[in-house]
C-alpha cells in the first residue's frame, strides 16, 4: 500500500513534476495540501455512509447501478502502484462479477499522493465522465512510462490522454485549471480529516474499511458477502406456561 510516510515519493517525484509543471505551465506547485495531510495508521471499522457518501468538492467517478446494493468507494492515485495492481488484475474481475451485474456501484475518488498523480487526476477530470474510467484504466497500465521516468513525463502523459481525445491546447488549459486543482485537493483532504485515510488504495465497502488484500479478488468477496448478509432473526419468544 502506498502511504504519505515515504520519503523517497517526495523526493524523486518532486524533481519529475518539477519537469512537468515547467513543460506544461502548470500552476499545481501552489497546492501545498498535496504533501501536507495527518498520518498515523488507519482506524479499523466503519465511518458514516450518510457522511462518506455527501457531496464533495466535486463530483463522484461512479460506475455501476445508482441503486445497487452495494456500494465501494476507492481512494486511489495513479501515481500508486498497489492502486494500479488493484485496476489492472482485480477491478476487471470485480467488474464482470459484481459492477456487470447490478451488484456493486464502484465509485472512485481522488487522493494523490503526489503533485504527478494530481496532474494526472486532473486529466482524468477534464475527461467527459463516461470516458474516465477509460483513461484512468490507461494511466494505470501505462503507469511504468510516464510515473517512473528519471525524464520530462510530459510526452508520454500527453501521448495517453491525446488517445482519449485530449488535444495540446486542452491538455494544457486542463492542467492550468487551478479551480479542478482545488476541488481535487479538497477531495483529499476531507479524506484525510474525516474518514482517517492514510494511504492508497483505500476501500471502504458499504461504509466498512476493506479488511484485506486489494491485490485479491477474495477480499472483495469476504467484504460483499459481509455487506449484504441478513441480520438475524431475533430469537422467537418463549411460549407462555
């Protein structure tokens, strides 16, 4: 799981986006949020589904049924790389098993670890929302190419989002969106605040923190099952003597 503890994120990727904010003019270094959040280990247990699920500071990434059962809510940042283990071999799956069928909504939420993966998450925002996905699910595959360069990421950034439709002038003027910057930011630190999230990805199903592997499938399984159990019956009374 990537947290907001490592150093090494900070220091390496603070020089990548450094190369990108001066490529593409980017005004994301004014966001000091982006690194600065309360750490310490996650809380075990639910949080409020009434409160996880109010609007944010901007509107939710979702797929699947509005009214399905079950709902899962992911802090991700695609800069993450259990984030895009979790998207490339288990979310297909989770996908076609639950998503598919009316089962499970899986609503996706930004938490960026770094100033790249907001940039990213900015694109995936300028995205109409029935394409996001589509592009998000790009960036995490393609996440070694443009994430993990000792170069400009700029190129090959450009190359992913100009195959979902992105031209240069409106990779740049999403970039310098400073009020999606702030929305994105938002999204993070109300996480952060509220709900106790420390690192990514971060699962909450039904309101309950996912308690195992989000590289397994198995996790999601145990957590749905657990969802979507029946109480109970109360115990019938004992018959009057």
């Amino acid at each position: 799981m990537s947290d907001l503890t490592s150093p090494r994120r900070f220091a390496d990727r603070r020089l990548v986006a450094a190369s990108l904010f001066a490529a593409a003019a980017l005004a994301l270094a004014a966001a000091p949020g982006i690194a600065q959040q309360k750490k310490g280990p996650p809380p075990a247990g639910e949080v409020s589904v009434e409160e996880l699920m109010k609007p944010g500071t901007l509107p939710d990434l979702a797929i699947g049924k509005a009214d399905a059962p079950v709902t899962i809510v992911e802090y991700a940042s695609l800069t993450c790389g259990h984030c895009a283990t979790f998207h490339t071999t288990v979310y297909p799956k989770l996908k076609e098993k639950y998503v598919d069928t009316g089962k499970v909504r899986l609503v996706l939420r930004d938490f960026p670890l770094d100033n790249l993966a907001a940039a990213a998450a900015m694109l995936a925002r300028c995205t109409p929302a029935d394409k996001a996905f589509g592009l998000i699910g790009e960036l995490f595959a393609k996440q070694d190419q443009w994430a993990f360069v000792q170069g400009n990421p700029v190129p090959t950034l450009f190359k992913v989002a100009e195959a979902n439709g992105f031209t240069k002038e409106s990779f740049d003027k999403c970039l310098q969106d400073q009020k999606l910057l702030e929305g994105i930011t938002g999204t993070r630190e109300r996480a952060n605040k509220s709900f106790q999230v420390r690192s990514t990805p971060t699962f909450f199903v039904n309101g309950r923190r996912l308690d195992g592997r989000s590289d397994a499938l198995e996790s999601f399984d145990k957590a749905i099952e657990a969802a979507t159990a029946k109480p109970a019956a109360a115990p019938a009374p004992a018959p009057k003597k």
